[in-house]
C-alpha cells in the first residue's frame, strides 16, 4: 500500500479515490 506516496501524488486530483483505496 503507497498510503503516503499516493496520497501526495494523488493530493487534488484523486483525494477522494484514494481515500476510498487506502482508506
């Protein structure tokens, strides 16, 4: 699980779809 490089790649574009991935 990439939790905090997904997170920063993902910062504004996919906030919510990685949220729901990882979270």
């Amino acid at each position: 699980m990439e939790g905090n490089g997904g997170l920063k790649k993902f910062n504004n574009r996919g906030s919510i779809f990685v949220n729901s991935m990882y979270y």
